[in-house]
C-alpha cells in the first residue's frame, strides 16, 4: 500500500474535548483551548483544580475592593468590555449570595426551633376562663331581676314604657343568641381537639373546621395548615420554607429592579446594562449585610445604632453608584435613587414577601 503523501507532523488529529479537527502538532486545540497531549494523573488533576480555584479567587479579590468602595466602578468596566479582569456580575452575585445566606442560615435555624417552641407551648397550654368566658347567660328570672330597678325608676330615669319594652326585649334577644354563639364556638375547639386525640381521618377534621365538601387546592391547603398549627407542627416549617423561598425570590427581585431602572433611564443603554449594574449592586449588599451578621454573631455584638447606620450609608452608595454609572448629575441622580428605593422598598419588596409567605404556608 503506497504511503500518504501528507507530513506526518500535519496529518489531522480530532480534538478529544470539541471533536473538531486540528493538527497534530498542536499542543493545545485551536478551538477550545484544551492541551492535546494530557494525560490524566493526579498531578493534572489537582493543577487544573488548583489553578481553576485561584484564577476565580484572584479575579474576585482583585473586585471584591472595588465592588465595596468604589460604587459604580465594576459595572463601568464590564460595559467597557473588561469582562475578564474582573469576576463576571452574575458569578458574583451567586458566589457572594451563597455566603450570604450561608451566615445568616445559623440565626434562621434559631428562629425556626424557636417558632416550633412557641407553637408546641400555645397548643399544650390551658386556656385561662376570664369572668367574662365563664359568665352564664341570663335566664328569665335574672332578666327580671336586672329590669325591676329600672321600671322601679322609670320616671326618675325619664324612660317611656317603649323604652322598658325594648330593653327587655334586647335582653331576651341576647339570651338566645348569645347562648347560641358560645355554645358553637365551644364546640368547634373542643371538637377539633377531641376528634385529633381520638386519631379522626383528616378529612372530618378538615370539615369540623370549616373546610367546604368539595374543597379547591388553595382551600384545602389553607385548612390543612391551620390543622397543622393546632397540632403544635406547623410554625417551623412554615417558616423554614419562608427562609429557604427567599434565594428564588431574589432571582426574580433583582431583575424587576433593573427593570425599574430601565424606566428610570430608559435612553441609557439597553436592558442588559441595567441588569449589570444590579448584580453588582445586590452583590454589595450582600457582602455588607454578610460581614455584619457574622461580626453580630462570632466576633463582637455591634451597638444597634453603628448597625442601623452602616444599613443606611448603602443608600448613599447606590446614589454615587448611579451617578457614577449613569453619567447624570448628583441633584436628578438623588431624585430617582429616592423614587426608585420607596418603589422597590415599600411596594416590590413586600409584595415579593407576601407571595413567598403565602407560598410558604401553603406548600409547607
């Protein structure tokens, strides 16, 4: 068989990681970047994590002081196109996020614990009768015995035989009606508890409760939870799920705040550039909010005070941080920083908290 007339050192070789063809003098693929002739020891193995590691840590400390003192400068120079010098917006915002909700998972296991206490003590505690509870309804003898001092006084108290007849007749009234309302109101409690004691299917219960016969999800959620918290079972996970919504939930804040600042300024590039500036913006956040919690709870109890106004000097770095990215001046930039937070604060904020405490009590 004749011999190929193609070099030896240029015959086309098929890169192993993207398959494309290249040539076989080639150290790494022209494609993909991956070296040609690796073999896989240990030593390779623990160079690329090794490496890999420190290229991601080195781009994020080389950001991480420009991120905290000096607002506006990152997203600045992501749009400039150095995407490379500094970690990605994105790969910060999970990677500082992830601390974040790692630091203060320690105070939300606490409160979980704690809810469940709370719940557990208000389910097994006696119900203290006040006077009130245990007052009696009045029978016709009492009623007759509460109106004979006014008939006796009906001039003294200028009262006219209608107005004797009505009181008399609201007092008979009441009788009925309120015999009517304790004795439902009663039953229902005691109802409930003695047909949980007794091991009654879930469903009867449900229904001695107040769940119609052919109930819809939410309903039937709605009561299931309620079950739950009579049983001394629901607050903690109730709030357990609450705490672990709020990653999700933040994944659809962050975008609705670059939208508003896309409306805000709406002529100042594209929907992406604001998406940008809010990565690393809730990245800030997230890094100051982190070191206090850690600072509050492993090293040293900071004075509220010093708290509250580290807390609210991040407001001043969001409005150089729009000045500094928007290019527009300090009096219009403080304006829409002031719009934009009592928007996002007072009306995103807590619409986003009742959706997820909603969703929360359900689907616990």
């Amino acid at each position: 068989m004749a011999k190929s007339n193609v070099p030896e050192t240029i015959k086309p070789l098929a890169c192993k990681n993207c398959e494309k063809p290249m040539k076989e003098h080639y150290e790494f693929c022209p494609h993909c970047g991956q070296k040609t002739d690796e073999d896989l020891t240990l030593g390779v193995l623990f160079y690329n994590t090794i490496s890999n590691y420190f290229s991601f840590d080195a781009r994020f400390l080389k950001g991480f002081i420009p991120l905290m003192f000096k607002p506006g400068f990152l997203p600045n120079k992501f749009i400039e196109g150095k995407r490379l010098l500094y970690l990605h917006p994105g790969q910060m915002y999970l990677f500082i996020s992830v601390i974040f909700f790692f630091v203060i998972s320690f105070s939300t296991r606490e409160l979980v614990l704690e809810a469940d206490k709370i719940n557990d003590k208000i389910v097994k505690s006696e119900v203290i009768k006040t006077e009130k509870d245990t007052l009696k309804p009045l029978d016709s003898v009492q009623i007759e015995k509460l109106m004979k001092p006014i008939k006796d006084n009906q001039k003294v108290l200028g009262l006219k035989d209608e107005d004797i007849k009505m009181a008399d007749s609201i007092l008979k009234t009441e009788k009925a009606n309120s015999n009517n309302f304790r004795k439902s109101y009663d039953f229902d409690k005691n109802k409930v508890d003695s047909m949980i004691a007794a091991g009654a299917e879930k469903d009867v219960i449900l229904r001695q409760m107040g769940m119609s016969e052919d109930p819809g999800f939410i309903e039937r959620r709605f009561f299931e939870r309620m079950l739950s918290l009579v049983k001394g079972q629901g607050a903690g996970s109730i709030l357990q799920v609450f705490f672990d919504s709020i990653p999700i939930a933040m994944f659809f804040l962050l975008p609705l705040f670059a939208f508003i600042l896309k409306i805000f300024y709406f002529n100042k590039g594209k929907y992406a550039y604001h998406l940008v500036f809010s990565f690393y913006f809730f990245s800030f956040l997230f890094s100051v909010f982190s070191i206090l919690f850690a600072v509050n709870r492993f090293i040293y109890d900071i004075p509220d005070w010093i708290d509250w106004l580290i807390a609210l000097s991040t407001y001043l770095y969001f409005l150089i941080a729009l000045i500094q990215f928007y290019k527009q001046n300090w009096f219009l930039s403080w304006i829409k920083s002031g719009v934009i937070s009592f928007v996002f604060l007072l009306f995103v904020i807590p619409t986003a908290g009742g959706i997820v405490l909603a969703f929360s009590f359900l689907t616990s």
